[in-house]
C-alpha cells in the first residue's frame, strides 16, 4: 500500500460525491471508493493532499491495463480547493483502507458499463518530406543524438477514444533540448496532431527514429 496514507482532514461536497457515486453505479470494474488523505515531504516540512482511491479485483490489478484504465475512466471532477488524485488499488489492501479512510461508495450490483480500456502504441510514421525536415532542424541541435516517436493510442473495446503521439528524444537533461526539438516537430511530423508530449530519454525498440546524429 502507498505509504504516507491516513484519515481524511477534508471531504468533498455532497453533490459532488453524489455525482461519482452515480458514475461509479454505472460500470462494474471499480468495486469500491475510499476517500483518504495523504502526506508527503516537502522541502519545508510536510505536504498533504487527498485521493480517491478506487478497487478492482487483484487479478485485474495484476492482468489488467492500469493506466489505460486511468486515463480512460471519466470519473466526475473531484472538487475540493485543495490538491486531489484518484489512484487505484488491489482489493487485497481493503481492510487497511478501511481502518482510516471514509468509504463513500461500495458496489452491491455490477453496472453496465466494463470499463474495458487498453493502450496500443506503434511506431510514428509520417510523411518522408516532413522527417527529412525535422531532422535537418534538430540537426542544428548537437545536443541532440536522437529522436524516436510512436502513436500511443487509447481503446475502449475496440473503439479509438483518442491517440498522440509521443516523441523520445535522446540528448543530456541538462541541454534544454525538449522545447527546440518540439518547436522543430510541430513544424514538420506533428503538422495535424494536436496531443503530443516528448520526454527525454533513449527511443524505446518500438518506436520509429526520425533523427539520428551523425558520429
């Protein structure tokens, strides 16, 4: 279980919580709600802020896609003027939970709705003219060894909710060399692609090299 978990200092609104208990009634992944404070360490002493935290089945935990699942779950906003995250759990770490946290939703009968999501990812493929524009831009950034892409795309069932793509790109953290190779992408490969994100690091196996230094 993560650590720094305790009681509840703050509670949402009641039509707020109204709100996900109605959501929650729909689906039948998500088995239980808990509402629970956590505190972490800050520069100048302690900072807290509070999740909900959601169960599934330990298999599903152990099988399932996670992150898709986060990502792709439309629970409602949660409102309260304090810092907040939603992160789920095994059922295995209930009891714990339940020793401090408040429970403000159990499933009694399963819902329609699986919330049955999957990520698939693909290398990034565009078009020959804008790669060899994109790689004669970062070309003048000699930080830069690499840059690798692919499309990460979110599923529910086999319905396409949404995609980006995300490049890699592999130079020293201390180069700044995100913003100039992302000023360089939006203006040849992302032409048309409004979600992307880069991070710095080495192309993973699957993905598509759109530039490679020279050595």
């Amino acid at each position: 279980m993560r650590e720094g978990l305790d009681a509840p200092t703050l509670q949402l609104p009641a039509d707020n919580v109204d709100e996900i208990r109605a959501y929650l009634d729909g689906q039948s992944r998500i088995t239980v709600a808990i509402w629970v404070r956590h505190e972490q360490q800050g520069l100048d002493g302690p900072l807290f802020d509070h999740h909900l935290m959601l169960g599934v089945d330990d298999r599903d935990w152990e099988t399932g896609d996670m992150r898709a699942l986060e990502e792709g779950m439309r629970i409602p906003a949660l409102q309260l003027g304090e810092p907040t995250w939603i992160d789920l759990f095994p059922l295995s770490e209930l009891e714990p939970l339940r020793s401090f946290g408040t429970v403000l939703w159990e499933q009694t009968v399963p819902g329609e709705d699986p919330l049955d999501y999957r990520l698939t990812s693909e290398p990034f493929e565009p078009d020959s003219r804008a790669v060899e524009s994109f790689a004669a831009r970062v070309a003048a950034l000699p930080a830069v060894r690499c840059v690798g892409a692919d499309v990460l795309r979110l599923w529910k069932g086999d319905d396409e909710v949404e995609a980006q793509v995300r490049l890699f790109v592999d130079a020293p953290i201390e180069t700044e060399a995100l913003p100039p190779v992302l000023d360089a992408a939006r203006a040849s490969v992302l032409a048309g692609w409004t979600r992307h994100s880069a991070e710095i690091g080495r192309p993973h196996d699957s993905a598509a090299i759109l530039y490679g230094a020279v050595t």
